[in-house]
C-alpha cells in the first residue's frame, strides 16, 4: 500500500499536535508540584527557624522556667491550704485578744471557689499545639517543663470564705485592726466596711466583711488552729501519784485498837 505525500503530512501534523499536547499537560503536572514543593519548602524553612530559635535561646527559656516555677511556690505560701470555721473564730479571737477591740459577732457564710485567668499567652497556647515532628530532645524537654507549669497551674483551686465581724472599737483599735489585717501573711481583702459612732459609750460601731482566700491542690495541708487558755484537767488527781497501801493501813487499824483496849484496861474512872 502506498502512501502519498498528503497522508504523510497529516501524520506528522498528528504527531505534532499531540507532542504539543503533552509538552502542555506535563509542563502544567510540572508547574504543580514545582508550587507543591515550594509550599513545603517555605514551611520547612519555617520549622527550621523555629527549631533554630529555640536552641540560641535554649538557656535564656530554662532559666525562665526556674524563675517563674519559684514565682509560683513563692505565690503559694502565701495562701493555706483550708479555710475553716473554727480558723476564723479563733482569729477573731487573736483580734480581740491584740487589739482594743470585742467583736459581737463572727458570721461566716461560706465558700465559694474563685474563677482565675490561667494566666498563659493565646499565642503559646497555639505553639504548644502545634507540636512538629523534627522537634530536638532539647526543645521536647523545654516544652515538657512548660506543660509542666501550665499542668500545675490548672489543678489548683483558689477559695474564697467570707467572714463579717461586728465590732466596738476604740479610734486606735480600730486603726491598729485594720492595719494588721492589711499586713497579714495570708492573703485577705477587706470587701466591706461600716463605721459609726456610739455616744452612750464613746466608741466606734459598725462590721467588717473580709474576704479570705485559700488555695487546694498545692499539697500543702490543712493547720488547725492552736486553742490556748483551756484547761481540760489532770490525768492524775492524786499529786504523786500514791496508791494506797492496804496492809500499812490494815496494820495501823489493829495497832490503833490494841492500844485503845489497854488504855481501857489501865484507867480507872474518878468518882
């Protein structure tokens, strides 16, 4: 069979359109992934950036992590552990007992917990996340001691416990009250204050509502309060301890009877 120059030129004009076709459809495949590596590339270059910062400043970021988890222990002793009853009766009675002050009244309501801000960044929250695969044991640990900190943070529970005290009070008892509550160890707030006058006594009347804070979950444990000045007896109401001795007893019982008979023997009545 024979081909003429006509069929040949179609067939090349054939195999001319589909190389063009395919140089198109893998130039744009090409095109593509070139964009796809790129994308990663730039992420990559990223991470890597992040990994590198996080190893100059390697130091810098365990020092703070020192400093900020002694911030922490130092914030915590600040607070007890529990807030009782039987706490703040007796440290009204530590008020009456400092100040020129009688309390006639100690109402404690109760405890509510107090809602608190974790207090960590939105933007370490999402780096936190954002956990990568190529992360060094270095920057692993960094992390860990940061999750540390945050896992602590959360478990503990802040408490409040109101307490209103009605008062009679001298001007300097009332001052030096209010001035060591200010400078109490623990932490307390004064939420509410009244004050007046008594003229029949000379005194200042009125209550003050304090707001006392206690934090659970630092393992530290409840102190109960020391009560002084109560006497609850002896355990041993003979002094010394003596027991009685029954044949001393029973000996001195017949000698005493021996010598009343000859006593009775010997004398004779007068008449």
């Amino acid at each position: 069979m024979k081909v003429g120059k006509k069929e040949i030129s179609y067939l090349f004009v054939a195999l001319g359109l589909i190389l063009v076709v395919g140089a198109f459809l893998y130039g744009n495949n090409l095109a593509g992934k070139t964009e796809t590596l790129s994308t990663e590339n730039a992420s990559l270059e990223t991470e890597v950036s992040y990994l590198q910062d996080l190893m100059e400043h390697k130091q810098e970021y365990l020092d703070e992590t020192d400093r900020m988890s002694m911030e922490m222990e130092d914030i915590k002793a600040q607070f007890p552990a529990e807030i009782r009853p039987e706490t703040e009766i007796m440290y009204a009675n530590g008020l009456e007992s400092k100040f020129d002050v009688l309390l006639n009244t100690v109402n404690i309501p109760g405890t509510e917990i107090v809602a608190v801000d974790s207090g960590v960044p939105e933007a370490v929250e999402e780096a936190t996340a954002e956990d990568t695969e190529g992360a060094t044991t270095d920057s692993a640990a960094a992390d860990a001691s940061g999750d540390a900190l945050a896992s602590s943070a959360t478990s503990i529970t802040l408490y409040k416990t109101e307490t209103s005290l009605v008062y009679q009070a001298s001007y300097k008892g009332l001052k030096d009250m209010i001035r060591y509550i200010n400078e109490d160890t623990d932490r307390k707030s004064i939420d509410e204050f009244s004050l007046g006058f008594d003229e029949s006594t000379g005194n200042l009347t009125g209550s003050v509502k304090l707001g006392v804070y206690a934090l659970a979950g630092t393992g530290k444990e409840y102190q109960a309060p020391v009560v002084t000045g109560v006497t609850d007896g002896k355990t041993q109401i003979i002094q010394g301890g003596t027991t009685l001795n029954r044949n001393s007893a029973n000996q001195a019982g017949d000698a005493g009877t021996a010598d009343g008979k000859a006593s009775s023997g010997t004398t004779t009545p007068e008449e």
